[in-house]
C-alpha cells in the first residue's frame, strides 16, 4: 500500500466495524446490521480488507476517469 487514501465518514466507520469482527469483537451479523448490508455482502468486504487492508473497503473504480 502506498500513497495517501483518502476515505468519507461512511468508509471510515465500515473499516473500523470491520476491524471489529477481524479481532473477534463483534459477528458479521451484527456488522450486517449496523452497516445496512447483507450478511454475504459483509463476507466479501471482510475478504477484501483482510487481502488489501484499508484498501478494501474502497470502491474499486475511485480514482479512475470515467
């Protein structure tokens, strides 16, 4: 990872429920529910952040041109 990542408020409290759930915390239910998506949906975005750390929760195409 290099650079500056940039994230909005909504990034930033995904990432550090998701945080949450990688050191046992909390389940990926209850990270369903807090951040309004499906529990399969909370299954991917913890693979990505685990694979890419931060990076994850970005969408893939930031950054790019249209």
């Amino acid at each position: 990872m290099t650079g500056i990542v940039t994230m909005n408020k909504v990034e930033q409290r995904t990432y550090g429920l998701v945080l949450e759930v990688i050191y046992k915390r909390m389940t990926i239910g209850e990270l369903a529910l807090m951040i309004g998506k499906s529990y399969r949906q909370c299954q991917r975005i913890l693979k990505k952040v685990e694979e890419k750390q931060i990076l994850g929760i970005k969408h893939g195409n930031s950054n790019r041109p249209p």
